[in-house]
C-alpha cells in the first residue's frame, strides 16, 4: 500500500510544469552602508588587546604633575611669581622688567666676554712667574699696563660711576633684595654713565668667575673693540637713558589670572559692554 502511494507521488510530481525563473533581484544594501572587505589577519602577528580594567593589565604611564605635591621651596618660588604679576609694581622697580633686547645682549657677553678677570689658578701661577723672575734676578723695572678686566662688585662700581670712570654700566634684572641696585639707574642717568640691565645675574656671575653678580662695569677697551663698544653705547642710551622719563610714568604688574579675566568678559558681555582681553587683564 505505502509503495503504491510513494509512486503515485513521484508520477504527480514529473508530469508538473517546472517553475518558471523570476528576474526579481534582492534589495539593494541601505544608504551608506558599505560593504565590509574582509581583511586578513596575517597569523604572523597577532592583536592582543589590553584590558586596562581593575586587576588587568598594567597602566599606561599618564603625566601626573597636577598631582604631584611639591617641595615647599617650589611651592614658594611659584606663588611669588603670580603675586609679582598680580600686585601693582611702582615705576622704580618696574623698570627692571624692561631688559636689553636678544641680540644686542648676545654681541655685549661676546665683548664682556673678551674682558673676563684672572681667576684665582691664573693669578696664582702669574704671581709664581713674577717670584721666580725676581729670584733669578731677571725682573726688569718696567711695569706692564694695567691689564683691562671687567669690574664687579657693587661698592667698587658705583664708585666708578660716581667717579665717571664708567663707560658701560650691567646691571641684572632679578637682584633680591632690589633694593641693593634700585638706585643704581638714576646715579648713572645723573652721572650721564650709559647702563643696560640684562637677564640674568647668573649670566653676569659666569663672566667673572662667580655664582651671581649683581652689577657689571665696563672701563677701557683695546682699540679693537672700541666700534663694538660704541655700537652697544648708543643702544644702551637709546633704550635706557633716553627713555628715563617714560619708564618713570609706567607701572608694572596689575595683571589678572584666566579664570578672573574670563569673569569679567563675561560680566561685561551680559551688561552689553564691549570688553577687550588686554583690558579684561589689568587690574
């Protein structure tokens, strides 16, 4: 019975016409939507992801100095530094944050550098030859010229000055205490002494073979040098010595922070008034 049914089936199936082809084609991919190549993984070289998750892997190195509790000597230093900003500084003070430009600073340590005094083994080893030549009896009674070094030291100087034997006076910015050299602008303006105050102390202490030197003085040169001399002499008074009585009118410091400025912009903006950064700025 079941073999006769399973041949009627298939007698039913051959003599059924075969489906005719339809030309539909399958939807287009959504707006877009590119189609992924498949990328091969060279097996070479493997990806192991990190997963930087509590007891994972370890963290990567991040720039921690917002965190970081510095020293109190460091602390100090930067706190004195925004309040120099902030605080208003008299005309007197203020004038030492007007320094010598680049490249007339860097033609002036060339020459000063040109000047250096003897250091201690030099002069050692010139006194030894001086004692040797007395003892062998070949010292001859004519003196050599004074040898033109740079002058340092403050009472020496401002005693060239006052004296007028000064033909450059250097005068560092960033003296502490300042008062040591407050003055020392207006004696040479008085004195007619032309003077240049340049960055920084440490610089001016490496021309005379000492940590720091607040004031530098400038005498003679070789004639050589007299032109270079010359040149920084009238950058010197242009910059300095004529601009006296403009320097003397102008305050320094005064400045706000970024989070105040930014305040009074926007204060200034919601009252409708017009407010410019460099204004926003000053106190």
């Amino acid at each position: 019975m079941h073999r006769y049914a399973d041949l009627c089936l298939l007698l039913l199936v051959s003599v059924l016409p075969p489906k005719a082809k339809t030309s539909k084609k399958p939807a287009p991919a959504p707006f877009g939507a590119s189609k992924q190549a498949k990328v091969t993984k060279n097996p070479l070289f493997e990806s192991h992801p990190k997963n930087f998750g509590i007891g994972q892997d370890i963290q990567p190195q991040r720039d921690l100095t917002r965190f970081v509790k510095w020293p109190e000597y460091v602390r100090l230093q930067r706190q004195k530094v925004i309040l120099h900003q902030r605080l208003k500084v008299p005309p007197a003070i203020a004038q030492f944050s007007h320094t010598l430009d680049k490249n007339t600073a860097t033609q002036l340590f060339k020459l000063l550098n040109k000047y250096r005094p003897e250091t201690k083994q030099q002069k050692k080893e010139r006194l030894d030859a001086d004692a040797k030549a007395v003892v062998d009896g070949k010292d001859d009674q004519k003196k050599d010229k004074k040898p033109l070094f740079v002058k340092y030291g403050l009472n020496h100087c401002v005693a060239l000055i006052e004296s007028k034997k000064a033909n450059l006076v250097i005068i560092a910015h960033d003296v502490d205490p300042i008062e040591l050299v407050v003055f020392v602008p207006a004696l040479c303006r008085k004195m007619g002494v032309p003077y240049v105050i340049v960055k920084s102390k440490a610089r001016l202490g490496t021309v005379v073979h000492k940590k720091t030197a607040a004031i530098l003085t400038l005498q003679d040169v070789k004639s050589e040098d007299e032109r270079e001399l010359a040149t920084i002499v009238s950058a010197a008074k242009a910059n300095f010595n004529d601009k006296a009585e403009d320097l003397r009118r102008v305050w320094g410091g005064g400045l706000r922070g970024n989070k105040s400025t930014e305040k009074l912009r926007r204060r200034a903006k919601a009252a409708g008034q017009n407010i410019t950064a460099a204004n926003a700025q000053k106190l």
